[in-house]
C-alpha cells in the first residue's frame, strides 16, 4: 500500500486505466476473431463487420491501448486473409 497521497492517487488511476484497457482489448480480440471467421463468407454483412472491425482497431489506437504500427500490421493482415478469401 503506498504511504503517500500522490501514490495512492496513480494507484487509483491505474486501477480506473487498466478496467478500461481491459474492456477494449476484450471488445478488440472478439471483433478480430469474430471478422476473421467472416472471411470465409462473401458478403456484405462480412465487409460491414470488417469495417467495424477496423474501427475498433483504430480507436484502441487512439486510446493508447495498441501501438499505431501493431494496430497497421494487423490491419493489413485482416485486409491481406480478406482480399485472399473474396477473390
């Protein structure tokens, strides 16, 4: 337990950041997961949720959950396993 005010506050916040973290990065493998089973299927519900898909990875992005070129890379191999099942 820390002794001072200033620690016991970050304490907290670390608590609040790493609850909020946890439900994006959850939120972010099930879209992950979930688009990489549609790839199978040709569709145009399958590019909604590709679509979807990429947002969540973008906004994971901007709360500094996943690095901007982790966040790249596996867009790209989301876009590479898509172009390879559609075509």
């Amino acid at each position: 337990m820390p002794n001072k005010a200033a620690a016991m506050k970050a304490l907290r916040q670390t608590k609040k950041h790493t609850l909020v973290n946890r439900t994006v990065e959850k939120d972010l493998r099930a879209a992950l997961k979930k688009a990489r089973r549609m790839t199978e299927v040709k569709s145009a519900e399958a590019q909604t949720l590709l679509r979807e898909t990429v947002k969540i990875v973008d906004k994971a992005v901007r709360k500094k959950v996943l690095k901007k070129n982790a966040a790249a890379r596996t867009k790209s191999r989301l876009m590479k396993l898509w172009q390879k099942k559609t075509s």
